[in-house]
C-alpha cells in the first residue's frame, strides 16, 4: 500500500516537471490541464504545487536551524580568541605591576571606566539632564567627558567645554585674588574691615565692639548672615548658645527656600549689593562661631576692590587670564556665553522644570561666575603646583607658581573653630574645604589630604576636588577632578572622592 502511494506520488512529481510551463499556462489562461498518453485525468495541480512548496519551506527551515547553530558556534570561537587575546596583551608580572584589580592590572582606561560607570549610575539614580566632567592627574587632563543635555528641550548635548554655574566655587577663585593682594602688601588680612570699606558700618555684639577682619571673611567666621534674613530678628544670645541656633537650626532649613536666593534685580556696583545685609546685626562675635554666609564674600569682594584700586570684575577678569580659565566669566544674563547650559529644578511633583530667572549680580564673589570643568581643573592645577614648588623640595628648576607655596598652605590649614565644617573628617581653612591626611592604624584606613570646594546655585550644582600626592621634580603631582551638573540641590562631594580614589590607584 505505502509503495503504491509513493509510486503514485513520483509519477505526479514527473508529470509535473515534463508539463510545468503547460500547467502554468493552463492555469493562467484558466485551461483544463493536458491529458496524460493514457487518457487518464492529470494530477490535481494544486495538490502537487501545495505540496511542493511545503517541502521547500520544511527544507528552508532545517538548512536555516543548521546554519544558524554553525553561526553561534563559529562567533563564540571568535570571542574565545579575543579573550584571550586580550589577557595575553595585558599578562604582566604583578611585582612589575602592582596596581592590580580582580587579577587585571588596575590602569588609567580601568579608571576612566569605573569612574564613567560612576558618574552615569549618579546622573540615573537622581535624574540629573546633564553632567560635565574633567580629571587631571599629575597636571594633565587624562578624562574630559560630557553626560546627557545641556539644554533638554533643543537636545544640546552636554560635553565638557559646557558653560554652567560654579555656585561657590566662585569662593576659591575669589580667595586667590584676595591672596595675590596680600602677597603683595596691598592687603592685610587681620585688619578691621572699616580700614578698606570706610561705609561698612561698625558692629557690636552684646554690647561690644565687634572686629571684623578680612581673615574672618575668608573663613566664614565673621558673623554676617546667610541667605536667612530671619536670622537677624532674634536677639544677640552668648556664643555657646548662637552656635546652636545657626549651626543646628538655621542650617536644617532648606538653603534654596530663601527669598534672597531668587534676587532678580541687578547691581551695578558690589558696593550697591552691600545695601542687602550691611545694617544687619552679626549672629556671633567674629572668630568664634563658624556660619556659612554668601553675604560676608560680597563684603570681601569690597575690600578687594579697595585693596587693588580696580574694580572687582576687572581684577577677576584679570585673575582668570593669568591662570589660563579662557572660559570662566561672570554670569550676565542678556550677554551671549557661548555653550552656556540651561539650568533646571524639579518641581514639588518631582517633574523637571527650567530654574527660574536670577540675577547673580549681588554676589559675584560668593556665587557668580560660570566655567567649565576643564577650566575648574585647569585652576586646580595652578594651585597645587603653586603649593608644591617648594624650594626645600629637589624643585628649584621650576617655574614659580601663581601663588607662594606658603600663602597656599595658609589656605589650605584648617581655620580654628570650624573643625567639621564642609566635610566631618575636616575643617574650613581661607577660601576651601581641607581634609587632612591622616591614618591611625597600620594596614587600615587611610585618610588622603584633600582640598575641595563643592557649590549650589539656581538651577545648578558643582564640586572642585584637589587630592595632592608625595611631590617629586615632577610638578604638580596630584589628582584634580571637577564636576558640573545642571541641576540644583545636588551633593557632589562623595562622587568627587570616589573617583579620586579610582585615579590614584592608576599607575601611569
């Protein structure tokens, strides 16, 4: 029976080849099909061509299922021989290499890598539209890279030579100036304020005449209030007590829900900026309480104008020349910046919005200039090379830096009373953050020095990070990493460390 069917089958397959051009004629001209030599009735045509076509697509399949198991096959052997490849490039002995990770060696690309995987896990994890960063290592730029929009509804994308708010970075920059002037002779730090700003009115605390010193200025201990003009309507209290109330209440409160912080008037002249705070009373006897205040830089700013016979932004405008920031300026809003980013908030909702419109004008020293972060780096670098050309170190071939390395390590000494302040293993000194370098056990925990200063404006978020390493001939020598993100009320400074330690592990 089987072998009748299949012979009946092959005899319908022949057919269909000697006749194939007549069946397709027949059927297109809607034709009886040929009869056979025998009379007999042809096979259904149908029939054959159905079948026919099955027989293809069965067969199309098994070759494709074959086809592509070889395929698989023949790319894992290919990714087989990249790997190893790859760990035959790479094969050193450890003792030539002793920066090692997971049994790789741990190189620059290893920490460009992991810090890159950190900076886009922090942009996801709080949805910040764009970050601009640059890394330097012992004085030349080994990262530069940008993250996500600079300006989100044109779709600008974000690249490090994007323009964006510095906040308080801005305190650094304008620490330096005060520095240079005091070198100079033009500025004494420990004199009254009144000695340069002659309408700056003289103050007192529970019934005291109060000294206010440039000294105190640079180190938030003045006793000038913040943003919080509330502040001032509590009476005069005993240090002890004044301490707790601006250090433990004040600060709790939200920094950006302050009237001051959204000023849209402009100011021509620092002076005219005065008129915010200048007939306020201070909350602590300066040199004894520690307050966080934006305010007491504007004051700053006026002695350095007096100090330098120059206007301040003319001076700055100077400073940032001589320091190579070709891209650092005071933040005007009707003057064309080229790259400049657009500034963004979340709402009470937690939707993205744009950051509303401020003029920064009343505190361009404390919070008004904009850069990027190859700029930010390129600054860094000027200090820590200033710092380290010492000349009882093997240094004396070198050029001199911007500043004496003893004006920047008086900068960067933590001032007294501000222990904890800016970072809880540190201090405040004139200008920055400082962390000491310390380690109190041996094979365990070890503290670097660092030097940072993080910012948060409208609109905009910021962190400047100096790690100096042992100085050798080779000058500066050291880690300077720099972080932009248009987004306010960002905390930067654990992102900054962690990719600082990335990069001093890196042997180059």
């Amino acid at each position: 029976m089987a072998a009748a069917s299949l012979q009946k089958i092959r005899r319908q397959f022949q057919f269909l080849a000697k006749n194939r051009f007549g069946i397709l004629r027949c059927l297109n001209n809607s034709r009886s099909l040929p009869s056979t030599s025998k009379g007999k009735t042809p096979p259904n045509a149908a029939f054959l061509l159905g079948f026919g076509l099955a027989g293809l697509i069965g067969f199309s399949g098994l070759y494709q299922k074959k086809k592509l198991k070889l395929l698989k096959r023949a790319n894992a052997t290919s990714v087989e021989r990249k790997l190893d490849a790859l760990k035959n490039q790479h094969a050193v002995p450890k003792e030539q290499n002793p920066s090692i990770s997971h049994g790789y060696p741990w190189t620059l690309q290893s920490a460009i890598d992991e810090s890159r995987s950190i900076i886009q896990c922090m942009k996801e994890e709080r949805g910040i539209p764009g970050v601009s960063i640059a890394v330097s290592v012992d004085g030349k730029t080994v990262w530069s890279e940008g993250f996500g929009f600079a300006d989100v509804e044109n779709r600008v994308l974000c690249t490090s030579k994007t323009v964006m708010r510095i906040a308080s970075i801005s305190k650094p920059l304008t620490t330096t100036a005060a520095a240079k002037l005091w070198e100079e002779g033009k500025l004494d730090l420990d004199a009254a304020i009144q000695t340069y700003v002659t309408s700056f009115p003289t103050k007192t605390f529970n019934g005291s005449t109060a000294t206010l010193t440039t000294r105190h200025l640079l180190s938030h201990l003045g006793g000038i209030r913040h943003y919080d003009k509330t502040q001032c309507n509590k009476e005069n209290k005993t240090n002890t007590d004044n301490k707790v109330l601006i250090t433990s209440r004040s600060r709790r409160r939200r920094e950006f829900s302050f009237e001051e912080y959204y000023i849209k008037d402009h100011y021509k002249t620092v002076s005219e900026a005065l008129s915010l705070f200048k007939d306020d009373p201070l909350l602590s006897v300066p040199g004894t309480t520690y307050l966080y205040t934006t305010h007491g830089w504007t004051l700053l700013s006026a002695v350095i104008e007096k100090a330098a016979n120059q206007d301040f932004l003319s001076l700055m405008k100077k400073l940032f020349k001589d320091l190579g920031m070709e891209n650092t300026c005071a933040e005007f809003n009707d003057v064309i910046i080229y790259n400049r980013a657009r500034f963004y908030r979340r709402n009470e909702n937690g939707h993205l919005v744009n950051a509303p419109y401020v003029d920064n004008s009343y505190k361009w020293a404390g919070g008004g200039f904009m850069s990027t972060a190859e700029d930010l780096v390129q600054f860094g670098n000027s200090m820590l090379y200033a710092k380290q050309t010492d000349h009882n170190r093997n240094t004396a071939g070198c050029l001199p830096g911007f500043l004496k390395p003893e004006t920047v390590t008086e900068l960067w000494k933590v001032a007294a009373n501000t222990e904890g302040q800016g970072h809880k293993d540190g201090g405040y000194g004139l200008g920055w953050v400082v962390i000491p370098e310390k380690q109190d056990f041996g094979a365990c925990h070890h503290q670097s020095e660092t030097i940072l200063h993080g910012g948060g404006a409208v609109g905009a978020s910021s962190i400047l990070l100096i790690r100096p390493t042992t100085c050798n001939e080779q000058l500066p020598k050291g880690v300077v990493i720099a972080v932009l993100a248009n987004l306010q009320e960002m905390n930067l400074q654990k992102t900054a460390i962690a990719i600082a330690a990335c990069f001093e592990k890196t042997q180059l």
